[in-house]
C-alpha cells in the first residue's frame, strides 16, 4: 500500500474518531459513569441567569431528590448543541433526551399550538395558567407524540407587548406603516397585519441591530427579554398592551420516554411539575425586576387601552375556520367562559 493510501486511511480513522466522539457527547439518556445513574441530557439556548433555565435547574436538583439520585440530567445552556429546531430535530431522533421551546417555534412541526399565538385569547394571567394546568393543557401537551415528541410542562414566559424606536404605540392606528419584527409565526404575521403594521420575521439574534440600523421600527416580546437583549438602549417606547402569552414548552423525546422505566418517568414528570410551579414565581419577579430597570434607563411605559388592539385582530378567528388551530380555540374560549 503507498503512502497515500496510507493517509486516506489514515484521516478516515481520525474522521470516524471524532463522529463517534460527537455522538457519544450527545447521547440522550445514558448511565452516568457505568453507574446505575440515568442521565439525560437537556439543551437549551437560554443563558444561565434565565428563569427558564433556572427553573431546569429546580428540576434537575427535585429529580435526583426524588429518585434518591438514581437519575439526573446534564444541562447545556446557551445555545451550545445547536438552535432550537436543531434541538428539536435532535429529540425526534432521540440523540438528544429534553429540551426548551416556544410553543411559536413549534407551529410548523405541530399546527395545533398556533392557538397560543391568537391575539387577546386569554382573559388575563390566572386564567391562562387555570387552561394551561388543567386538561386543556395537558392534551396540548400530549399532541407532539405523533412526531416524537412529548410536552412534560409548560414555563411561564409572560405576555408579549409592542416596544418601538420612534414613537409610542398607543393604538392599532400607530402601527400603521411600522415594520414590527416577529417570531417566525403564521399568528404574530396575521396579527401585525391585521393592525396595520407591517411584520418581519428577523432571527433573535440580529434584532438589536436591525433595530439600531432602522430595519425595523419595533418589536414586540416581555418585559424580561426586552431587558436581557438590551433593546431597551434602542427602544424608548414599550407598550404593554399583552396581546399574547406564548408559553415555552419543555419537550423530551418520546423515544427517550419509552425507554424510562414506569417508576423514572413518574419522578421526572413530578419533578417537571415542580419546576414549572418554581419557575413562574422567579417570571414574576424578573418582570418587575425588568419594567424598573428599563424606566430607569429612559424606557416610557406607555398607556393604552388594550380592547382597541383587540378590536382590530377580531377578524384573525375567522381565518382559522377548518384549521387545526380551530377546535382548541373554541374549547379555549368556552373554558374562560364557565
């Protein structure tokens, strides 16, 4: 054999040395150690001082509590196996054991949740938690099993309101003209649409400039995110108007599920709960926390009247007739209404 076979060789064995390197970091659910020890693995793209991720946090510690450390879970913060539909498409696969999502990023995966992104469904905060907590939610959570997927909670991530560069947003007749960045969401689309803006769906991650460069004029998220991404430096003008509230969904893979023991999927499902229930009381905190800070750097809280946002986005429920959306939004709606 020459030398150049040698080294074709050679960097294949090398090649295959590090694909099965990178497989073995993201195996999903493993015995830590060649212990008895289950570990799953979690991967998120939050940094570490988030709610979200602290409520993880709660969960992994509740976990081994309630197991008598028989299992745990790896947390990977920040982006670091990859974005959020790349976690999603991990999970499916079961490379991947759990990870955070919006319920807006899964709309392309599961129609069914674009009915957390109908504008002004929810009477107000406790409400809200009543649909999420009680069978409603639960059979939301459930739906993403016929693409390997399995919802085990819900974290809180409040309501979304409008903040701009220009000027205030005090009515639907404000946005008229205004290009509003979106979530990637057919709902947050119909909705900047049917009040007179104009959205664009721009990545998370470029928004800060696109907002300091005039790409858009606006924007629309909850208080802590509008703080944590420091728009707030660009956007003097925030509008809590609450026309929707999306919640973050914790998702493991149904593969990974199936290969849980009776007795491990009760202690992470209870340990799920636990921290959902943690995780809200530190929401409500960071929001406070975050409407403060930004007033202080020169933010207004501007006043308006919520029915008039309303209003404009009556129609979007029409749109929705013979969708996958339609049935949840009627049970919703009928739920608020007992």
């Amino acid at each position: 054999m020459d030398r150049k076979s040698l080294s074709f060789l050679a960097v294949g064995f090398l090649f295959g040395v590090f694909v099965s390197s990178v497989v073995f970091a993201y195996v999903s659910s493993s015995r830590a150690g060649g212990s008895d020890v289950r570990l799953l693995k979690l991967a998120h793209g939050l940094d570490t001082s988030h709610p979200v991720h602290l409520g993880m946090v709660e969960m992994k510690e509740r976990l081994e509590d309630l197991s008598g450390g028989k299992m745990t879970i790896d947390i990977y913060p920040s982006g670091v196996l990859g974005s959020e539909v790349q976690c999603i498409e991990q999970l499916q696969g079961g490379v991947l054991a759990m990870t955070k999502t919006s319920t807006a990023a899964m709309e392309s995966f599961l129609p069914e949740l674009g009915v957390f992104g109908v504008p002004y469904l929810f009477n107000n905060h406790d409400v809200y938690w009543d649909v999420l907590d009680g069978d409603i939610g639960r059979e939301l959570l459930a739906v993403g099993e016929r693409i390997g997927l399995r919802g085990l909670c819900y974290y809180d991530s409040g309501s979304r309101n409008f903040y701009s560069t220009k000027k205030p947003i005090r009515s639907p007749d404000d946005l008229k003209g205004m290009k509003i960045r979106v979530q990637n969401s057919r709902m947050a689309i119909a909705m900047i649409e049917a009040m007179g803006g104009s959205p664009t769906p721009i990545a998370w991650g470029e928004l800060y400039s696109a907002l300091s460069q005039g790409v858009v004029d606006g924007a629309e998220n909850n208080p802590p995110s509008f703080d944590s991404s420091r728009h707030y430096e660009v956007s003097k003008y925030f509008t809590p108007d609450a026309h929707t509230r999306v919640p973050d969904l914790l998702m493991i893979s149904a593969k990974v599920w199936q290969s849980l023991s009776k007795q491990e999927q009760e202690w992470l499902q209870e340990a799920a709960d636990e921290s959902s229930l943690f995780q809200r009381k530190l929401w409500e905190e960071k929001t406070k926390e975050s409407l403060a800070k930004v007033v202080e750097h020169g933010v207004e809280i501007v006043e308006c009247d919520p029915s008039e946002f309303q209003a404009a986005c009556a129609g979007i429920a029409d749109t929705l007739k013979g969708t996958p959306v339609e049935a949840w939004l009627e049970r919703i709606k009928a739920a608020q209404s007992q």
